[in-house]
C-alpha cells in the first residue's frame, strides 16, 4: 500500500497552524494567503505520493458555481479543514471569506468543535466566532426538519470518517440526505478518503437490528469513502420518508471525488476525528476494539490511550500487559470505571493477526469466563452489544466456543454479495 503520511492533532479552534507539532493561533493575515491561493490546488502537507492527493472540499471550481447566491447548510465538525503546508483554515471560515451566505450549520456527534464525549447530547446553539446558528444533529433530532430547512437552498457535507458501519458521522449523512430528499433540496458530498478502506471484513448487519449504529446493510468495516457511501444509498434505495415511502434524491446529490486516491493507498489522519480516536492505531484498532462498547469492559476512555487497550478491575493481574484508572476528559466525561484501577492488555505496540480481528475479544471473553467463579450471569456482554454488531449471532458464537476462522466463514455468503453490489459505487480504485 502506497504511504500517506501526517500527524495526529486534535482541535479547539479552528483559525490555527500547526510547527512541529505544536498548535498555534495564526495571523489573520496568514488566512487571507491560504484562501488566496487554495482555490485550485490541494491544501495538505507533502507527501511520498507521486500526485498529491486533492479532496472534495479544496476543488471549489466543481462547486463554487453550485452555491455561489444560494443560502447554504453546512454538516460539518472540526475536521472540516483545509491544509496547505504547514497552515489551515477550516470549510466553513473560508467559504465565508469567499462570501458565500452560509445560514446554518448542522453539527454531528461530538458536535461542530469536536470535544463532546461519544453519546453526549449536543445542544443547539451558536457559534461564538461567527455568530451562525448550530443546529445539533444528535440527540432527539438526528435528521434536519423542514422548519430548519426553510431558509436553505442546498446543504454541503464535509466530515472525515473512518469507515466502520457503527461510526455515526455516515448516519448523520445518511439523514441529511433523507431530509434534502423529502424537502426538494440540494446535497454535495465533498469526499474524503477512508483510513480504514483497504480491505472488506465483519458481518452484514440484518434488518431487525437497523440502528443510528447500523443504518445500513453492510459489513462493519465497508471499504467506501463517505461519497461512495452517498452513491450506494441513493442507488440502493435506502432512502425513506416518514411514511417509510422509498425517496430519492436524482439530481440533487452531487459529489465531489477525491483525486489521486486509490484503495490501496494507507490513508493517515492529521486531524482527531473524535475525541477518543486521537492516534493513527486507535483509527486503524477501531473496528475490532468497538465490539468491547457492546461489553463491560473498558477500552480506555478516560485515558492517553482510548482504543487501544482493553481492560476491567477483575481482569487477572497475572495475565495483565497494562493497568490504568480512568479519569474524566474532554471526551469522556464519565468514563466507565471511574477512578477504579483496570486491568487489561495494551495494544498500542501489538500487531493484531489481521486488519480486522476477533481474537482480542474471544481471548477476553474466556479470560473474563474463568474469572467468573461466582457463575455470574452476563458478566461480559451488555444489553447493547447485538445492536452494535447488527445481529444476534456473534454473542452466541462466542459463548459457544467457536474460532475466529469458524464465525468469520458464516459471513463469507453476505460479503460476496456485498462485494458485488459495492462495485456499482466505487469512485476509486480499489484495493483487489
């Protein structure tokens, strides 16, 4: 795979730049030089690649005509940024130095700055710098109303995802696109690549088990970028009204590709997509260590290290690789196992047998089981864990014994099929 390279931040603010590392607030003038000459070429540090990797969002010739005299709503968090060398300036800042009438801007979990906790309700409000309404898109409202829409002619989504099924940045999409269908709006998707779109793995989740973790029938790790996503729900028909009536969008969804972007390519995130995901291996770990949410375990929130370790008080000392007591944060305010000292393994060093894998939690599981002299039930799982991995199987496959190679042969029938139905919608090439 083909090496894009960069640095993890994590932002408070949007107007800054980053030396060495270090995060600092930019002069006014420095934006004004990086809106100046950004309209036609990418923003993004320099790279191994032999052609530099241009997103969605910097080719402003592919939508600038699209909402040049349109009152526009923006679906957007922090990693809504635009990078040139060593500077950034964020979608929102420079669409309105372009003079550009934003009017409202939708913010997903974790909300428009990013620091809200996973699950956290994000109020509405507005924003200090700007002074634009934020309409939160989690909590009770997950999809924009008409009232919220009545003074927007066409809505832009630009948010990095990380392409796993339970990752809700691509519901909150998913939703948007629904509400611009029913209410006869524009939609452009700015495309981003995916960090986790080189290979295909996880179970198809069923219909009964549909869920703002599980909107669509795809395996857990998907392998689209989030306007291949786009294609595949409109062209699935995924899209519904109240009435669960099928709408589609047609003309009203445009996306803007990446350019120089392949599948094959390792994709490496500058920017934290969330609080808990702050290193390029707690993004790459995600997808296997998520299935612990839907457990009694913790993996480490409240911690430097969220996904990358796996832990419980009662964990055996002797089997432990790491131990740790979680502490409230900016993005866990209420960490599981608050100020209680965990035991567990540290994966922050160790290689997993494959991108997505099954191992750490069929080790912990029977490690947890022995433990359990007492006979406790559901000591491990939580009532939460089937609706995460969109069936009712994989907890019974576990309890039953069976290997990592045994579960992953009962999905190899729903990934064929999703293999063939996911190539109508690639933009990209891919990585087979």
């Amino acid at each position: 795979m083909k090496l894009i390279t960069f640095s993890i931040i994590f932002l408070s603010s949007f107007f800054f730049s980053c030396t060495n590392n270090k995060i600092t607030i930019s002069q006014e003038s420095n934006i004004q030089s990086i809106i100046q000459n950004s309209t036609s070429k990418e923003i993004i540090p320099k790279s191994n690649q032999k052609k530099q990797l241009i997103i969605g969002a910097t080719q402003t010739e592919k939508y600038f005509d699209l909402i040049k005299n349109k009152r526009v709503g923006m679906i957007v968090n922090h990693t809504s940024m635009l990078y040139q060398e060593n500077d950034t300036v964020h979608l929102v800042d420079f669409l309105l130095q372009n003079k550009i009438n934003i009017q409202t801007i939708f913010a997903p979990e974790h909300g428009f700055r990013g620091t809200a906790s996973a699950g956290e309700t994000i109020k509405n409000g507005k924003d200090t710098k700007t002074g634009i309404d934020i309409i939160s898109l989690y909590g009770k409202n997950k999809k924009p109303t008409k009232e919220q829409l009545k003074n927007i002619d066409i809505l832009i989504f630009d948010i990095q995802d990380v392409g796993a099924r339970f990752y809700t940045y691509i519901s909150t999409m998913h939703y948007c696109m629904e509400a611009a269908a029913e209410n006869n709006k524009q939609i452009i998707i700015l495309d981003r690549p995916n960090p986790n779109g080189f290979y295909i793995d996880g179970s198809i989740r069923e219909e009964k088990y549909k869920s703002f973790v599980g909107m669509h029938p795809i395996p857990i790790v998907h392998a689209l970028t989030v306007g291949e996503l786009a294609k595949m729900i409109e062209g699935e028909k995924w899209l519904q009204n109240d009435k669960k009536e099928i709408i589609q969008l047609g003309e009203n969804l445009k996306i803007i590709s990446c350019q120089n972007y392949s599948h094959k390519d390792n994709y490496t995130l500058n920017i934290a997509p969330s609080p808990n995901l702050p290193t390029q291996n707690s993004i790459l770990l995600y997808p296997s260590l998520c299935l612990f949410e839907g457990t009694k375990m913790s993996v480490g929130r409240g911690t430097d290290f969220p996904f990358e370790v796996v832990a419980h008080p009662n964990f055996p000392q002797k089997t432990a690789s790491i131990s740790f007591t979680p502490k409230p944060n900016e993005g866990a305010k209420y960490p599981p196992f608050k100020n209680k000292i965990c035991y567990g393994i540290d994966y922050q060093n160790q290689k997993l047998e494959s991108n997505f894998s099954l191992k750490p939690i069929l080790e912990f599981y029977q490690i947890m089981k022995n433990e359990n002299l007492e006979g406790k039930k559901d000591i491990f799982f939580n009532s939460y864990f089937n609706t995460l991995v969109g069936n009712d199987k994989l907890q019974n496959q576990i309890k039953e014994g069976l290997t990592e190679q045994e579960i992953k042969q009962t999905w190899l029938e729903g990934l064929d099929n999703y293999k063939i139905i996911r190539k109508k919608y690639l933009l990209y090439k891919d990585f087979e």
